[in-house]
C-alpha cells in the first residue's frame, strides 16, 4: 500500500498514485491536498485521462418541482422554512411543466435531467407523482435523476422499478462538521438512504459543500467518507457554498478559489471512474477558473441557467466556454 511520505514525494517523472477507492486514509488525502498545486493537478489530470476522455463534459440540468418549505434546518440551505430567505414556496409541480421543462433541457444538449424537491422525506402519495414525472422524462430519452430527501427502501425500489437512473443523496460535509451545520438529522441518516438506494440497483450521485467555514481537514473528510462508499457514487457534485441572505452560513469567509481546485483535483484522484461535477457556485467562477477545475479532473456541470433557486451560468457563455477549450458534450 502507498505510503503518507511516498504521496508527498516528487512527482514530476513519478507515475499517478493509484489505489483502490476504500483504501484511502485520511492522512493520505491531506498529504495529497498539501502537495504543490502543480504536482496535485498533473497527478489528477493523469489519473482523469487513464479513466475518462479528457474533452469530454457530461451536462445535467437541474430542475426544483417542490420548492421551499421544507422543515429541515441545513444552514446553507434557502429552501429551509426555518430560515428567512427570499424563497417563494412552491407546491409539486405538474407533470406537463416538467417534461416542457426536461424537453429544452434536451434541446439545448443536457443528457440528464435532475429533479429536485425540497423535503425532509416524501410522502408516498407525492412519490406516486414523482414516478409519473421519471416516466416521462425518460421517454425524452435523457437519463434520470432525482434529489427528494430521505428515502426507505420500498421507495427507492419503486424509483428504480419506474426508470430512476440516478439517486442524488449528498453527505454535504465531513462527519465531525455535520452537527455544526445540520440538527434536524445525523449523519448515519444520509448514510442510511445511501445504502437503499445502492441496494435498489440506483446508480449514485453524492458529494458535497465546501466553502461552509469548514478546515482542509474537514474537506479531506469530507473526500474520505465519500471514497468509503463502496462502490464509490457514479456521480460526484462538488458544491461551492452559494451564499444566501437569511441563510445562517450567509457571511461565511470566502474560500480561496484554488482550494477548490485542489479539492476537485482530489476528488478525481481518489475517485478515478467516477463523474466529478463542477456543480453550485460555478456562476461566479470567472471561465478560467473553471478551466482549472476541467483541468484537475471535472468532467460534469449542472447546465442552464438555474440550479434549483440559485442562478447558474448561461448556456450562451457555457457554449463558449466549450469551444474555446475544444470541449464536447457526452
Ligand atoms: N432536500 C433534499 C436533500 O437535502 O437531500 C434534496 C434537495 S437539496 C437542496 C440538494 C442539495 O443541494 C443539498 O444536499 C446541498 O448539497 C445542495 N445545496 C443546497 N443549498 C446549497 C447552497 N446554498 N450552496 C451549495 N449547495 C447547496
Ligand atoms: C447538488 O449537489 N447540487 C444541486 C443538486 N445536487 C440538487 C443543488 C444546488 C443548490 C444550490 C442552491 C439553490 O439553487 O437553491
Ligand atoms: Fe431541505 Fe434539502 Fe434544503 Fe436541507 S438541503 S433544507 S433537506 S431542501
């Protein structure tokens, strides 16, 4: 097994460290973090091109069907009723608005589609209309996701049995972070709709939030329990905190941009197949940074120009982007 000082060791000639997913230590994911930030994103960049097409860029678009209301108390959060945000809540939409809604996401070159609905937990009756919603929009021929809360494991086998690709279901931050941020629920709680939605035959789309106050070594364990998932998740959104007035973590120091760079770049390294999403926060990103960030192993955006009630860069400029870079779709 690699060791803490053969990680930090040069690197300039030195093949990629590889090693299996689980069999990270935290220690070897702070030494990977401390590394030169050349040396971090050459390695990252290396272990991306042994796995992935390195021009290749997959699109999701999100979409929020039930907005606002919901009685958790995540501190990032504007949807949280217990916070005073600007946000107007929204009942569950109807399946019409959705699949118009999933058909320009198509048109303008998205290959996933992300539902999202701001609950604690759904109730089967609304799950009932969820399922209709799933149908549909894979009858367009995009991919499937859906980001609902909570879920027992008669629920995601009823997801799974209507078409349901992906379970959006993120671990947000490291564990010794979550109290700080979340009370109305425990860790072990997303960890448990993790595993039915594994065990439902869902493919898994988790990551999380930085930005949030929290340590190096906190986004170190963040990447840590993440790379614990066995398999790893498919999909992996690396959120930059979007910061919202009402908001408690509204005024959080900002993190320095090449920070997330670095923790994008370890999060490729440790998780080589799977999709590591460049995902909240890309709006105010300037083009290069983002190119930093493709560069260190990013492969997925969100695309459109709305996340759930936050903005999102223009499909104009993302178009751009990709044509100066020589990127594509896949
Ligand atoms: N209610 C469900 C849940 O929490 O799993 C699904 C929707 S929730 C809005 C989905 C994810 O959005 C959260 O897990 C969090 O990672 C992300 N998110 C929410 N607010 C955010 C913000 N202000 N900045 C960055 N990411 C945010
Ligand atoms: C994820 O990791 N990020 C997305 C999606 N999964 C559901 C949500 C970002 C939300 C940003 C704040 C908002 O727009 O409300
Ligand atoms: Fe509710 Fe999800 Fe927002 Fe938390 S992140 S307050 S669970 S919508």
């Amino acid at each position: 097994m690699t060791t803490h000082s053969t990680v930090s060791a040069s690197l300039v000639t030195a093949p990629p460290i590889t090693k299996k997913t689980t069999q990270w230590s935290l220690a070897d994911i702070e030494a990977l973090f401390q590394l030169p930030f050349i040396d971090l994103v050459w390695q990252a960049q290396s272990v991306h091109r042994a796995h992935f097409d390195p021009n290749g860029i997959q699109l999701s678009t999100l979409l929020s069907v039930k907005t606002g209301g919901c009685p958790e108390d995540c501190g990032y959060c504007p949807q949280s009723l217990r916070h005073p945000t600007a946000v107007a809540e929204q009942a569950l939409m109807p399946v019409e608005d959705v699949i118009a809604a999933a058909q320009a996401a198509k048109a303008a070159g998205a290959s996933r589609f992300c539902m999202g609905a701001a609950w604690r937990s759904p109730k089967d009756r609304d799950l009932d209309k969820v399922l209709d919603m799933v149908i549909a929009v894979r009858s367009l021929g995009l991919e499937t996701c859906a980001t609902l809360g909570m879920l027992k494991p008669h629920q995601a086998e009823r997801l799974k049995a209507a078409g349901l690709d992906y379970y959006n279901h993120n671990l947000d931050s490291s564990r010794e972070f979550y109290g700080d941020i979340i009370h109305t629920r425990e860790f072990q709680d997303r960890l448990d709709t993790l595993d039915a939605v594994r065990d439902s035959g869902m493919k898994v789309c988790c990551g999380g939030i930085i930005g949030m106050g929290e340590t190096r070594r906190m986004r170190a364990g963040l990447l840590w329990e993440l790379a614990q998932l066995d398999p790893a998740p498919e999909s992996v959104p690396i959120n930059l905190l979007v910061q919202v007035e009402g908001t408690p973590l509204h005024g959080t120091e900002a993190l320095d941009p090449l920070e997330f760079v670095r923790t994008i770049a370890c999060a490729r390294i440790l998780m080589p197949t799977s999709r590591v999403r460049l995902s909240a926060g890309r709006e105010s990103f300037s083009d290069e940074l983002q190119t930093l960030c493709f560069m260190a192993g990013a492969n997925s955006i969100f695309y459109g120009e709305r996340l759930l009630t936050t903005g999102n860069p223009e499909v104009d400029r993302d178009q751009r982007l990709f044509q100066r870079l020589g990127l594509h779709a896949e």
